[in-house]
C-alpha cells in the first residue's frame, strides 16, 4: 500500500505550478480535508493565468479520499492554539491540523507549506507526522534530493518553523502580580 499523505490547498498548488502534481498522484494514497476541496479552485501558470482546479473528479474515481472531522473537534484544536504568534491558520489548515491529531487515519502524513500551520504542528506535538513538500517529494524519486525548488517548499524553511513552533512550547508564561 502506498503512503498517505494529507494535502493542503498550498501544496496542491504549489504542485501544479510545479508540474509534479501527477507524479504526487500515483506515488501517495491522497487525502483532502473537505474544506481543502472547496479551497482549491485554481493555480498560477508560469504566465500568470489561472488554470482551474477541480478535486471531484479525482475523488469520484478514488484516487483521492475526503476527509472531515467534526466542528467540535476543530473548535478543540483551534481553543489550543491561543499562543500570540499562532494566529493566521486558515480554515483548511486548521481542519487537517484536526484530522492529522485525531489518529482516524494510521499512518498519514501531513504536507503543508504554510508557516502558521507547521508553527501549529509543532506546538500540537505532532511534527513526526508532518512533511515538507521537498521531502514528500524527494522520498518518492518525484524530485532529486536537493533539487532546486522554491524556498516555500524546502524541508530547510518546513524545520525552521517546526524549530519555532516548540518555541511556543518551551516560552516561559509571564505572570503578572496586578
């Protein structure tokens, strides 16, 4: 059975516009948070034009598995997230973040770029199941190890900010006597 690997919005896009999205496609068993699905619509080409994106069909044909997770789970993760420095997760990210802690899935990886969201992951102790594009990549053969990518996409930047996010766990609370 191949890997999982749960996407988000970012990621998807950021494979397009790298042409990589058919080879993520056959070397990953994907999943898609539902609200991912309605989060993608489209991505840059390299003239600026917007070129649709449609995740039904490839959830229709099963090559792509929906998942969701309930509002009082989300509400859950989101009340754990109140550091200042936490803020800025988008509703995508925050409902994968709820998935990849809630264990429904054995084995499923987390890919994100987005530096809130991997700040988060980090935070929630849940950094060994997450995964930088560049690495999601360079483990299947899709990329060379070490290939030129864009920095958003490097496991470089993705363990900079797991780095940040245990900073938020370690930080000394401030209290205040008035």
């Amino acid at each position: 059975m191949k890997n999982l690997l749960l996407l988000d919005t970012d990621v998807i896009v950021g494979c397009h516009k790298l042409g990589k999205w058919n080879g993520i496609l056959s070397n990953y068993s994907l999943c898609v948070g539902s609200v991912v699905v309605k989060e993608t619509k489209f991505y840059p080409d390299k003239d600026g034009k917007k070129v649709a994106i449609d995740l039904h069909p490839y959830i229709e044909r099963k090559e792509i598995i929906e998942l969701s997770v309930s509002l009082e789970e989300i509400a859950a993760v989101l009340e754990s997230l109140k550091e200042p420095g936490l803020d800025g997760i988008q509703d995508g990210e925050l409902e994968s973040i709820t998935i990849t802690g809630s264990n429904k899935v054995p084995g499923l990886k987390f890919c994100l770029i987005d530096h809130a969201a991997i700040k988060a992951v980090s935070y929630l102790g849940l950094e060994e199941r997450a995964i930088s594009l560049e690495q999601a990549l360079a483990d299947r053969g899709i990329i060379r190890p070490k290939a030129s990518i864009p920095r958003e996409y490097t496991k470089e930047r993705f363990e900079k900010f797991i780095a940040e996010g245990k900073f938020y766990v370690i930080k000394p609370k401030v209290v205040s006597n008035t």
